[in-house]
C-alpha cells in the first residue's frame, strides 16, 4: 500500500489565485511528520513547510499552509495568492520510524503546478 | 556555503561499469539518505543512515551500497551499472527530529547505456 499518495498529477491555477495540491498518508507510528517540498524546473528540492502529528494547529509559512486533517490522515497543501514562479513540481513526503529510534522519510509521487498568467 | 555537496552533477556509464556518487553534508546532521528519482514515480529511498556506522536499505536497495564511516560523508555505490539505473540521484540529510525537513544534494543525472 502506498504510504503517500498525491492523487493529482498535474493542476492549473490562474495567477493570484489560491490552489490546495492534495495529499493523504498512511502510518501507525504517533509520531510522525509530514513535509512539503518544491521542485522547479531547475532540479533542485525546496522544503516548504512542515507538521508535526502532534501539532494542534496547522502550519504556515507565508503564501503556503498546510490543511492538515489527521482523522483523514491528510496533509493538503494550500498556495494563496499564486504566482508566476510557483510553477514546479510538488512533493509530500512523510517521516515516519521505521526501528528504534531510526526514521524514514517517504515521498509521494508528486503534482505538477502550472500557474496561468 | 553550509549544505549538501553532491558530485558528479552528471555522468555517463557503461552497463556492467562501477563507479560511486559522493555525498558530503558540513551541518552536522546525523542523518543522510540517497533517493532516486524517476518520472511519474516520484522520489523512492535507496538507503539512509542515521549515524556514521549505522546504514538501513529503503525501498529499492538492490544494485546499491552504501557506508558511513564520518558524519559528513554518504557516498553510494553502484556495484555493476544496468540501464534501469538510468535516474537522477539526490542525497539528502536533516537533524533526526527536525522540523525543516531534508536539505537536499543539487542531484546526479546518471545515464547508464
């Protein structure tokens, strides 16, 4: 079974305007994080945003947030206000433990952003 | 400037060549994974490790090695190169508990033909 899905492979969304890019995860450690990251078309891996399991409220940081429903076991991300240069590839990834004391960080598939001028 | 240095950023190898990607990290972090990434298939974990002398295989180890023997160095081994290994490689390290995610390696396109 897949530990991160992000069912949505690719998503348009008109400048300025806000986009949820989708992602569920599966575990049964307590204790887990949930990690955005932004790949644009240069290659490289920007980490966005992070949730803690036990966090009460929902991450920000700046124009990204993080919807986090824990019942549902999902981690949507939330972009507000969209720009040009938002446009990349976005991954959801999860840190779960694996062993005593040892964790692993799992990545879903990713979803392709393009921002519409 | 602190980060993960990945090198080479490209190469290009035979089938059946060896040859080995390196991985150094200058932030102390303890632990270090090596993802590959291929289209449609997003990143999947090669290995990671947790501490020098401490390695753990992730989803696809096979046709890999890794060792830890510093804190700083995570290099990975490809053991007999096969066209399925064909992929771009990012090394990643972070704290055991951090809340900032992976700093990730710039990657390594490899090729193999």
């Amino acid at each position: 079974a897949q530990k991160i899905t992000q069912t949505q492979p690719g998503m348009f969304v008109q400048e300025k305007e806000a986009v949820t890019l989708d992602c569920t995860y599966d575990t049964s450690d307590p204790s887990y994080g949930l990690f955005w990251y932004k790949q644009p078309s240069s290659g490289e891996m920007i980490f966005l945003i992070y949730q803690g399991s036990y966090d009460q409220q929902n991450a920000t940081e700046g124009r990204y947030s993080l919807n986090f429903q824990k019942a549902r076991k999902s981690a949507n991300l939330v972009i507000s206000a969209s720009q040009l240069g938002d446009s990349a590839m976005y991954f959801c990834a999860m840190r779960e433990l694996s062993s005593p004391g040892t964790y692993k960080y799992i990545f879903g598939t990713g979803t392709r952003l393009k921002v519409l001028a | 400037n602190a980060g993960v240095t990945q090198t080479p950023k490209f190469q290009v190898l035979k089938t059946g060549q060896s040859m080995t990607l390196q991985c150094a990290q200058d932030m102390n972090h303890e632990y270090m994974s090596w993802y590959r990434q291929d289209p449609g298939m997003g990143l999947r974990l090669i290995h990671y490790s947790v501490g020098a002398g401490i390695t753990d295989q992730g989803e696809v180890p096979n046709g890999y090695n890794v060792s830890r023997s510093t804190t700083e160095d995570f290099p990975l081994r490809l053991l007999s190169a096969a066209p399925s290994q064909t992929s771009v490689y990012f090394c990643a390290s972070s704290s055991m508990t951090g809340t900032y995610g992976y700093t990730f390696g710039s990657g390594t396109r490899l090729t193999v033909v």
